[in-house]
C-alpha cells in the first residue's frame, strides 16, 4: 500500500488550542476576527485578515505550507506557498473553535471598533 501522506500535512496532529496561541500569549492586540490552523503541527493562529495575521507567519517561519480554517462548518486547506486551495485528509478534531466562542474573539478582548483594525 502506498504512503498517501501529504508533505505539510500530518491528520494525527491536534490543534494547540481553541484561539490564536500567540494572540492569547500578548503577542499583538490579542483578539482576532477568523481562526487558522497548521495542518503540519496543529499551531492555531490568526487568520490574515485579523491585525496580526498569526497563521501565516506560522506557516512562513515554520515551513509548514498548509493552512485549515479552524471555524465552525468550513473544512479547508490552503497552502500559502502556492496561494490555492488543496483537497486533503481530514485532521484529527476539534475541527473548529468551540461554537460559544464569538467571531471575532475572544470575547472580552475584541474592541468596539474592531472593525477599523482588519486588513
């Protein structure tokens, strides 16, 4: 039988957490509006359109290429070296933040004019 692993991607890999590691850390305003998950190690960061844009640096420093959305009811993966939207495995679970957690979030963190802070 042939190994189907796809290099960037490890199913087995657990998310980090249930938000941005290193927006919950105190790197950066701490709040974001979409959640990203490596689909190499499981590092849950910020998505690019949050101020501080946690997921892709992951995926750039860390060479893990593969990026899945970590939001209740979406289910996929992109690579931010191609800039595409790949079919893949499914990962190991949780799939997405919990449902009680706001969008943006965390809440308590998310200032009333979030909205002036996207890119």
């Amino acid at each position: 039988m042939a190994d189907e692993r796809i290099p960037g991607i490890n199913p087995a890999a657990a998310p980090s957490g249930e938000g941005c590691a290193q927006c919950l850390a105190g790197d950066g305003p701490g709040w974001w509006l979409h959640l990203r998950r490596c689909a190499e190690c499981g590092q849950v960061g910020c998505c690019d359109s949050s101020p501080s844009q946690h997921g892709t640096r992951h995926a750039r420093e860390s060479g893990h290429p593969f990026l899945a959305s970590f939001e209740p009811g979406e289910s996929w993966l992109w690579n931010v070296e191609t800039e595409e939207y790949y079919d893949g495995p499914e990962l190991s679970g949780p799939a997405a933040h919990p449902g009680s957690q706001p969008t943006p979030g965390p809440a308590g963190r998310v200032p009333e004019d979030w909205r002036d802070h996207l890119h």
